[in-house]
C-alpha cells in the first residue's frame, strides 16, 4: 500500500487542459478505492511548504469508483480556480487493500 502513488500524463499544463490521472499500485491484483475529492496543492516558495492551491471552494461530486490494479481518473483544470504557484501536485486519498493511504502526484506546472 506505501507504494502507492499518482502519475500525471504531463508535467506542464494550460489552465484549459485536462489532466489525465493514473493511480498507481504495486501489482495487478490490488484492490483499489477512491472517490472523487482531491487536493491539488502549491509550492508556496515563501513557507517550503505544500499548500492547497484552490483559489475558492471546489466542489466534488459524491463518487466512488473501485478497481483491481492501477486505475486512471481526469480532471479538467479549468472547473478548480486556482492560486499562481511556480509548481504543483495532485493529494488524494486511496483505499488500497483494507488501508487507506494519501497518495501523491508528480509535481508539474500549469501555465
């Protein structure tokens, strides 16, 4: 399960694309769980530290999707407003087996 993380389809992006997602686990047979809400967060230069990024409230809806293996969701960026930072990265929460795991993306910047 601590070998779960996220992998972006890109490392830099427009406002306007979207952003393909893959949840990554250690092998196929896995079972994996995750419902909609994500945080995407920034670098705040001045802190050194991850910060949410949304610039206002963003709203999810009530998913939940389950899988065996790695998985893949999207987000358009343009429907989560958000705050200029130089980089970001995707936080989500994953069901992994029976234990639940923050995951992280790789970082990558939007434009």
């Amino acid at each position: 399960a601590l070998k779960t993380y996220l992998e972006t389809d890109k490392t830099s992006y427009s406002a306007d694309d979207v952003l393909k997602l893959r949840i990554v686990v250690a092998r196929e047979d896995t079972f994996l769980g995750y419902g909609s809400y994500f945080d995407l967060q920034g670098w705040d230069e001045e802190t050194g530290e991850w910060v949410s990024a949304f610039a206002g409230s963003a709203a999810f809806f009530d998913d939940y999707s389950v899988s065996t293996g790695t998985s893949t969701d999207s987000i358009r960026l343009s429907d989560y407003p958000v705050k200029d930072y130089p980089k970001y990265r995707i936080e989500k929460e994953v069901h992994v087996d029976t234990i639940t795991v923050v995951a992280y993306s790789n970082e990558f910047t939007i434009e």
